[in-house]
C-alpha cells in the first residue's frame, strides 16, 4: 500500500501515464515445512488406514487447508473452503465409476466398449465440474476463484483420443466377434486382415502423434476458464510450441539411450576383456541401466515440467494481471535427483518433505505483474451465478482431482 | 496487538475480507460467550457476532497464516500465528480453538512417531495377514467364469509370446494324460477340474511346468526328454502343479498382487507409480514361495497315496542341476571357439549376468536344496 502511494507520487511528478506507474510485482512465496508436512501426513494416513480410508476427503482439506495457508501471493495466503463430507461423496463416485470400469473389461469386449464410450461421454464433464470445485473452493484475500469453461469446451482437448482409442476398441471387438470360438475361423480372419497389425500401429502412432496438441488444448481449456473477480484468464499458447518441447524431450531421451548404451558396451567390452568374470560385467550392466533410467527421471522429466510450466504461465494473462514464471531446469533437477534418493534411503518417509520442496522450487519461479488495484477488485455475482447446473455437479458430488 | 476489550475479555487484531472485495479491513476479534464478535476499527459502529462452534477454526500449524472462515462468507486472516494462538488460548481459558484429535497427534512429535509406529505396523499386518485373507476371500467367492476366462486368456497369451505347440506325438500325450489321471483317481476325495497342455518351449524356458488360474496345466517337451527314463518323477512334477491348481494359487496371487499394487499406490501414488510398483513386484516373490511349499506337500501325499516315493523328486531336481551346468558349459565352449564378435558376446554376457542376479535376487521358488530335503524325508 505505501509503495504504491510512493510510486503514484513519483508517477505524479514525472508525468508517466497513469496506467504504468501502478504497476505492481506480486511475488509468490511458499512457507510450508517438510517436517512438519511430514508430522501432518503421517497422523493423516494413521486415520485414513484405521477408518480404513472413509477418512480421506477430510485428510486431503487438511492437506490442501495447509498448502494454501502457505502459499502467499502478495503476502495474502490462499485459503481452501471445500467441505470435505462434499468432497466425501465425489470421492465415493470417482471409485464406483472407476470400479465399473475396469470390472466391465472382464466380462465381455462388448461391455468394456459400452463402458468406454459411457466413459468417453462423462469424463469431460467430471473433469469440468473438478476444476469448478476446487477452484469455486479457493479464495485469495477472500475473493472466490471461479472456472468458467464451456461443458462443451471439455470435450474438445479430448475428442482426438477418444475417437482414436475408440476406434482402436471397436476394432478388437469386431474382429473378435468375426474370429468366433473356433480356431481355425481366428486363422482364417487374421489372414483375411492381415494388414490389421499394421492398421492398428498406425492408430496408436496418431495417438502419439496428436499427444502434444491434446497437451495444448487442455492447458488453453483450463487457463482460459480461470478467474478470479473480473479477471478473467486469457492463455495464448499455440501448439507448435507445445510440439518443439515435446520433440526436444524426445531428443534427449533418445541421446540418453544413446550415452547409456555406449557406457554400458564400453564398460562391458572391458570388464569382458580383463575379467570374463558374468557377475562384474552383469553389475555393471544393471548399474548403467539405472543410471539410464534416473537420468530419465532426474533430467528429461524435469525439463519438460520446468517448460512446460514456464510457457503455460508465461502465456497467461488478463486485464490487469500477467505471470511470469523463471522455472530453471538445474535447480528442479538437482532437487529431484535428491528427492529420488532419499525416497529411496527412507522408503518412501521422505515423500513429505520431497512435495513440499518441489512445491516451493515450482511455486516460488513464478511472479504477477498487476495493473491495477486487487483492492479495488470485487467478485463478480453475476459470474458466479451464470452456470448453476455445472456448479451444482461440482458442488454437490465435491470432485477433486490432483493436487 | 492484544489487549483487552471493555469488558475484559481477551481481543486481537486481525484482517477481515468480507468475500466480496479484495479490501482487507483492519478489525479487533474477541469472544463474547459463546459468539466471535467482530468489530470495525475504521467504522466503530460495525459489530458482527457469529456462533464460536459456526466459524472454521485454523488448526494449529506453525507455518502458514490463521484464517478462519466465517458463515457468511467472510475470512479472518492473522499474519501472525504466536499471535493469534495466544489470543485463542487466552479467550479459551488454554483449550485454543480449532483444535481436535488430529491437530494435537500432529502438533508433537512424539505422537507422530507413535502413529508412524502404528502405521508400519497396521501396513505389516495387512501384508502378512489382511492382502492374504481379502485376496483369498476374493479369489473364493470370484465366478468361476471369470478365472477360467483370466485363465484361458493367459495361455492364450503365452502361447503368442513364449510357447509352440508341441512335438510329443498325440499317442504319447494321450498316454501322459491317462497316467495322470489314473494317478490322481488314486487318490479319496474331491476331483480338481484340470486341463493339460503340452506345449515346445524353447531351448530359454527349458524344462519346466506351470499351472495357470482355470486349471490349465502346461508342460514343457523339455522336462519330458529331460526325464524320459522317469515318468514318475513326470508325474510328480504335475502333482505339484495340481497342487497349484486345488488352491487356486495362480488367482490368489494375481489379487494379491493387485491388491498390494493398489494400496502402496493409494500411499505413494501421488509422487510416483513406479516407486510404488516396484515394491508390490519384489513382494509379490515372497508370498509365492509359500504356494510352492503347499504345492510340493501336495505334490508328496499324491505321491505317496498313488504307490510313489516321493524320492522320485531328487531325480528332477538333479537333472535340473545337471541341466543348467551343461548350458552354463556349452555358452563357455562357444565363447571360447568363438573370439570375433565382441559387441555380441557382451550384449549376451549381461544379459545372462543380468538375468543370474535378477534370479538370486526374486527367486519365486524355495532353494532346491530345501525342497531336496523336503522329497527325502
């Protein structure tokens, strides 16, 4: 507040446009600890495990009743007002649906295509109402965040791979119902399509191949949904910037395959020449593929969440905000390589403090500018009342997915 | 900032949003009986009361602001916690406020490492006794359908990965199949449903059996050339993979391992799946050696019940034994005939190396020295 009155002085006397002078950066800091995140979880999963899991909606506010108390943007902590017996019923819903699914798979082909299209049809609309929920339920200096995406936009980032993978099941079921019992018809329909392996490879190669646009499409959905008072959130990302990331994290994984199987022939060309001894050279083998993995973990992972995220917040902005994110890939690497290890030392005790760490590394690279006044802002009611139905859903059955 | 209101009870200053503007205004909280009363410091005549047990209390952390959720909509925001703790102990007579069983656990850590205990110990329970008992109850009560589809689907798969079909003339499986059954007739009580298969396995799989949920039996050509001379030792051999099949192991392992995989993924899931399932795969060895030591005591009282001596085991595993030396010995031979090729021969080194430690390290099958012991008796 002072600084800024210093900073309308200033632009007073020099004669600035009003609009730049009022220019604020609002810095993002997390406060959260590991240890005591830690002591939170334990007690957390004691009372989840001993009701035996009945207690989790109420875990997981605490959890998110934590995270937000510590995530101050502005020096303003968000707060969470989900109310976990709502929470408590979409949990119960996710599991049946979930549970119906992957039973209807065991029964027959038929019944698993039944339950993939009724999947196909409502999983957009929860996702939706998810991201409704959690955001009607978070609030920063106790202005309500609102999603405001379309029903029909949901299904638009999904529609390629439904279509695909639709496809894909409804070729396995007609070929298994022209294949019949009998063996020798099988025979005589896999000569017939012969060309089915490869029709079915292309599939999934397309799958692949639309993968980054999906990624694009999900991300402008959402970020194009978020709003908070009359801000209402604009992302401009196009896909051909989503498609150079994903073929620069294919680059390096490619070339870590290459480096690792160079390492590994070289160190096993030696040990072979000096020691023919199976169990050196089979170490040294498994040590190289770990290492080959890790590197996978610890740097391709990294790079594609630190630009991913960097682009996404970068391209978004509203009226009178805009974000900026510096996700550096050195420090997430380093710090997930540690986590990785000490995960692992500690079977998984570590887990706690590793969330909180990434979350303030992730949380901490990104800043806002704002043009304007967050005190002169004030939630919209029409905007919160344009679309009950969808709110309701959210609402009723509290469905909350990630973090 | 706290200090004491007119009529003596305790009073601190806070932030208080109203829900509708982003305006923080600067208000002195205080409790009045059982109501919060909220008072206006810029506009002294504005006083909320709200009930004490209405308003969402903080809990208790020692990072993070206080903020306290009123029913209208409103938040109270406290920058700092010692603060506001002191005003809710103070108000309270020390019973503080959003309290409760969980924040006083996670507020020490002493309690914490008696819920970290209890936790270990609740998940070592369920390992050892709860996956086994769900798993078996699941597998007891599945429509026999659907293990008999799992089954079916299985060797269906084997069969497009791993197996050929056989080269043991029909007249001889026919045999094989009637010893069998003579074998199993000999024995009182209740006739398992069983199927079997003669499959060609390659020279990498070698001599072996195995049973598949759906009592589907499959026996390698391999182990029957590798005991021509010794049909008993055959017949014990599918004994044990009976023994398999009566306890319907092959689908209480797949539960449990189901089983297992889902739980440590609800634990760790949200971090990582693979850390998660590498675990359920390591653990999933241990239980299946105890299905190994209830099939071979099924395996020894067909034996003994059908006129065997259960010795006619020792045979398998000594040829076994012999086998596996004479593979170790041949790749030696070829390695030393053969100089050129390096990048082949250690491509094949650490695979076989790999495959060595992999087997010490995730061995599904007691020592044979212990189940040697086991036959002898």
């Amino acid at each position: 507040m002072h600084q800024q009155e210093g900073d309308a002085s200033t632009g007073g006397l020099t004669g600035w446009p009003h609009s730049s002078f009022r220019k604020r950066k609002l810095e993002i800091r997390f406060t959260g600890s590991g240890s005591e995140y830690f002591r939170i979880w334990i007690v957390n999963l004691l009372l989840t495990i001993v009701t035996a899991s009945l207690y989790w909606p109420f875990a997981k506010a605490r959890r998110i009743r934590y995270f937000y108390a510590n995530t101050l943007v502005d020096g303003h902590a968000l707060a969470f007002h989900g109310d976990p017996w709502k929470m408590f019923r979409g949990h119960v819903l996710l599991l049946v649906l979930s549970g119906v699914y992957s039973a209807a798979g065991h029964f027959s082909p038929v019944a698993a295509l039944v339950a993939f299209v009724l999947m196909a049809l409502i999983w957009p609309a929860l996702w939706r109402a998810g991201m409704q929920f959690r955001l009607g339920n978070t609030s920063w200096r106790g202005m309500r965040f609102g999603f405001s995406g379309s029903l029909k936009g949901a299904y638009v980032p999904m529609l390629p791979l439904w279509l695909l993978s639709g496809s894909l099941v409804t070729l396995g079921v007609v070929i298994g119902q022209l294949a019949g019992d009998r063996p020798e018809d099988a025979e005589r329909v896999m000569q017939q399509f012969s060309y089915l392996p490869f029709l079915m490879g292309g599939v999934v190669l397309l799958m692949v191949v639309v993968m980054p646009w999906v990624l694009a499409a999900i991300k402008r959905y959402q970020h194009n949904g978020y709003r908070i008072a009359s801000q209402q959130g604009e992302l401009r990302l196009g896909s051909g910037s989503v498609y150079w990331l994903c073929l620069k994290a294919l680059g390096l994984g490619l070339l870590t395959m290459l480096v690792t199987g160079i390492i590994v022939g070289v160190t096993a060309g030696v040990t072979a020449v000096f020691g023919r001894s199976v169990l050196a050279t089979a170490i040294t083998g498994v040590v190289s593929v770990g290492l080959g993995y890790l590197v996978f973990f610890v740097v391709i992972g990294p790079f594609f969440t630190a630009r991913l995220q960097n682009m996404v917040w970068n391209g978004t902005s509203s009226d009178e905000l805009r974000f900026d994110s510096q996700l550096r890939l050195a420090p997430l690497a380093w710090l997930t390589l540690k986590n990785w290890l000490l995960m692992l030392i500690t079977i998984g005790l570590y887990r706690p403090f590793a969330v909180v760490h990434i979350t303030r590394l992730r949380l901490e690279a990104v800043s806002l500018t704002v043009d304007g006044d967050p005190e002169a802002w004030v939630a919209s009611e029409t905007a919160a009342n344009q679309d009950a139905t969808g709110e309701f859903a959210g609402d009723f059955f509290g469905i909350d997915m990630g973090l | 900032m706290q200090a004491e209101t007119g009529a003596g009870a305790p009073s601190l200053l806070a932030d208080h949003f109203d829900g509708r503007s982003g305006r923080a205004r600067p208000v002195r909280l205080w409790l009045d009986g059982a109501s919060l009363v909220v008072h206006d410091q810029d506009l002294d005549v504005v006083e909320r009361r709200y009930p004490v047990r209405d308003v969402l209390w903080p809990e208790r952390t020692r990072y993070g602001q206080r903020q306290a959720q009123l029913p209208d909509g409103g938040l109270l925001v406290a920058k700092d916690t010692g603060d506001w703790d002191a005003w809710a102990d103070a108000s309270t007579m020390g019973r503080g406020l959003g309290g409760g069983l969980a924040v006083r656990w996670f507020s020490s850590w002493r309690h914490t490492l008696v819920a970290l205990a209890v936790v270990v110990a609740v998940g070592g329970a369920t390992w050892q006794w709860g996956v086994p008992a769900a798993a078996d109850g699941i597998a007891r009560y599945l429509p026999s359908a659907i293990e008999q589809r799992i089954g079916d689907e299985s060797l269906e798969q084997l069969d497009e990965v791993m197996l050929k079909p056989s080269k043991v003339s029909a007249a001889d499986q026919q045999q094989w199949r009637e010893r069998f059954a003579a074998m199993v007739a000999s024995q009182p009580g209740e006739m398992t449903a069983y199927t079997l298969h003669f499959r060609d396995a390659g020279k990498r799989i070698g001599p072996n059996a195995f049973a598949l949920p759906g009592g589907h039996i499959v026996v390698t050509d391999e182990l029957l050339t590798l005991l021509r001379d010794d049909p008993d030792a055959v017949l014990g051999v599918l004994a044990h993979e009976l023994g398999h099949v009566r306890g319907q192991h092959g689908m209480r392992l797949t539960i449990r391992a189901s089983l297992v995989g889902g739980l440590l993924g609800f634990v760790l899931g949200d971090f990582s799946s693979l850390l998660a399932a590498a675990p359920a795969v390591l653990l999933h060895t241990s239980y299946s050696r105890d299905f190994e030591r209830e099939a071979d005591a099924q395996a020894r009282q067909l034996l003994i019940d059908s006129g065997r001596s259960p010795r006619v085991m020792i045979t398998l595993f000594d040829r076994l034994d012999a086998w596996r030396d004479e593979r170790v010995a041949a790749a030696k031979a070829r390695r030393a005939s053969e100089p050129a090729g390096l990048a082949r021969e250690v491509d094949k080194q650490v695979r076989e190396g790999a495959g060595e430690l992999i087997s010490i390290a995730f061995s599904t099958h007691p020592s044979d020295d212990e189940r040697k012991r086991f036959f002898e008796r």
